[in-house]
C-alpha cells in the first residue's frame, strides 16, 4: 500500500502541477455498443484547460491492459492532447510470427487485429473487435456522451475518423499496429516505443508491410528503443526501422548523450537501467520500469515531451521519403476517386490487390472518368497499384 501510496503522489507531482486540469476515466466497450461482451475498459483522458485539438491514440503491447500505461496517457494530457487508451484483443505476441515460413504472417496478423479481416491462423477477430472498429465507436460514444469536451472534433462525420488530428502511438505490439494504421491513414505523428517488432528470423528481413510505402510521410514517425531490450533483439527493430526506411537520413541517437532535440532525430534509444530490474523493454514508456532522474522525475520526460510535441516537419529533408498515391474517399464504401496525371482521356491501368496479394480489380481508367467501384469488395484492407506508386485504403 505505500508503494502504491508513493506512485500517486509522483504521478500528482510529475504529469502536471495542475493535475486536477486533467480529467480521466474508465469507459467498459459495452458502454459504446451493447453487444461488445468481456474486456478490459478502455481508458479515456483529456485536459480540460489546455486542449491542442489533437488527440493521442495508444494501443498497449501483448497481454496489456490502458491501466498499465495510466501514467504515459495522462502525461500526455497534461500536455494538451485528447487521450483514447484502447484495449483489444492481444493474447497473441507478434514475435510467434517470426519464424514463420508464409512471407506474409505478420501482414495477415497486423491486417486481423487492426480491421478484422480474417487472414491470420494465430488470431481470431472480427471487424466488431478490431482496434479500428473499437476505436472508432468509443469515439462516438464520447461525442454523443459528452458533446461539450470536443470529442466530435475528432470525426470527420458520425462514421470517420478525422486521422489527420491523430496521433497514433503504441508500445511492443501496439507500436507495430500504429505503424500500421499510418500506413493506411495520413496521421498526425507515429510513436512507437519499443517496436516495432516484426523481424522475420525465417527470412532475416523485416516484414514486407514495413518495406511498403505508405500515406503518412516517415518524417513523421519516431521511434524509442532500449539497446538492452530483453523481449525483442535491438538489432531485430533496427532492422525493422531501416526497413521502413527511417535510417535513410537520421541515424540511431542515444539519448543520454545529448540533450533534446536530440538533433532532431526521429529514431532514439537508451542505454539505462530501468527501476525494474530487467525491464528495459517496458522502461522506454511504462511508468513502473522507467528509471528516475536525480530530481526523482522520470528519466525520459524530455524524451517524451520532444516525442509528442516537437514540430514533426523539422529536422528530416520530407523530399527523402516518396509520397504514396492519395486516393479517396479513405475508408471507402461504394467509390475510390484516383487522382491520374494522364491526359484527361488517355487510359491509365490500374490495379486492386487484397492484402494478400489476390488482384480484385485490373482495368484501364482516365483522368476524365477516375471513379472506382468498390461497393462489392468485403471489408479490409486493399492495395491499388497505378504506375510506379501505391496507396493503401481500407474498405468498409
């Protein structure tokens, strides 16, 4: 008890001097929709004095629970932002799929979990029980709940979400499915701690999905490790962030050897020893592991902070980092429009794939007539190709 005693008292001191502006609680998914049955409760939390319109969306790691991550969601509340903490389906740890001989395991694994798409043999969700889905209804039941906090802001209508006012962050498991969400969506900014984690060991590559290019700009992800990691090799996630190709013009940063900005790099490490023994894994962003500076603040604060509020268009040349083809409406449901760069009637091919490779669609289009019909796609993820470029959406 006066342990637990000793970490409120921290947590009053440290994540805002004015801790009472912050306002948090628990909302059970079956609050959002009747038909959701056992889970862990969601945790929901904002500043009521010093809102930035933008909200942070954290998704927690294998076996996880929101409360475990309470300290880091309400940190990032006292420093302006929305917070949806949201719990999902995560029994499952995503390094099983390392092994693995079917080069698309962790796609098929991050498709399920993220939309519901059935794909993956070591999961079992439903689009009813897919992050984007859950995400999706608490925030419609928050903006209908509690219309004077500003929630609806963060729908573009009753049925969007406005991804361009998130943030995306995630931890071990969750930082690989924020990845993949910007992959899919033109997001705010992409925090991932400790993570991603999808190293192929049977391949001794990083999954193909981190080697696609995607809608949101790399120069807007970060990424937080620990040289020590127990759980996933250092050298596993180096790859897999070379991969995405987020060491084309930044390189690894150690943290205690500089001080923020950390020279504007987007993909940093540490060297310390956690409070918990043994837990670097956990220590980049779980309060209990994270060591103590001399001040007895958490060491990472300025980490943190440079993370979730440092201005994302600085530091990286964006011209390193080639923009995928935006198409929309994104989600979709009946109609894409692609935006061709052929003359208003010369016929530009154009091809659907499914997130396992299936073409679902291979025609020529224009630029005069650029209307898709997708209305008898099933709900996922697709891929259209259209000259040397890509774009993700997802259809509903």
């Amino acid at each position: 008890m006066k342990s637990l005693i000793s970490f409120w008292v921290c947590v009053f001191v440290f994540v805002s001097a004015t801790v009472a502006q912050v306002q948090y609680f628990y909302v059970h998914p079956k609050a959002t929709d009747a038909a959701y049955t056992t889970a862990d409760s969601h945790l929901v939390a904002r500043n009521v004095s010093a809102a930035n319109q933008k909200l942070l969306l954290f998704i927690g790691g294998t076996l996880s629970k929101p409360q475990q991550y309470e300290f880091f969601s309400l940190y990032a509340a006292a420093h302006g932002y929305h917070v949806i903490n949201v719990s999902y389906p995560n029994l499952v740890i995503t390094t099983l799929l390392a092994g693995s001989n079917d080069s698309m395991a962790f796609n098929k694994f991050r498709e399920e979990i993220c939309f519901g798409t059935s794909l993956s043999p070591v999961v079992s969700v439903d689009s009813f029980n897919s992050i984007y889905t859950r995400t999706l209804k608490l925030l419609q039941y928050l903006s209908e709940t509690y219309p004077q906090d500003g929630w609806d802001g963060f729908l573009v209508s009753p049925a969007q979400i406005d991804w361009s006012k998130v943030a995306v962050a995630g931890h071990s498991q969750g930082s690989g499915h924020a990845a993949y969400f910007a992959k899919l969506f033109a997001v705010e900014r992409v925090l991932m701690f400790a993570g991603p984690n999808d190293y192929s060991t049977y391949f001794n590559n990083a999954a193909p999905w981190l080697r696609t290019s995607g809608i949101t700009p790399l120069y807007k992800h970060f990424t937080f490790l620990h040289l020590r990691d127990e759980i996933v090799p250092f050298n596993h996630q180096y790859q897999n962030i070379s991969g995405m190709g987020m060491l084309a013009a930044d390189d690894t940063t150690l943290v205690e050897t500089t001080t923020s900005p950390y020279g504007y790099s987007k993909c940093l490490y540490s060297n310390l020893n956690p409070k918990t023994s043994g837990q670097y894994h956990n220590s980049v962003v779980i309060f209990s592991a994270t060591p103590y500076n001399a001040n007895n603040e958490p060491e990472f604060d300025p980490v943190w902070q440079y993370m979730l509020l440092s201005d994302v268009s600085t530091g990286m040349n964006e011209q390193e980092y080639p923009t995928a083809l935006r198409i929309f409406p994104n989600p979709a449901t009946n109609y894409l429009t692609v935006p061709l760069a052929g003359k208003m009637n010369e016929p530009c091919e154009v091809k659907i794939c499914d997130a396992v490779g299936n073409t679902v669609f291979h025609n020529v289009v224009t630029a005069l007539d650029n209307r898709i019909n997708v209305a008898q796609l099933p709900v996922g993820v697709y891929f259209l190709y259209y000259a040397n470029t890509v774009a993700r959406f997802f259809k509903r």
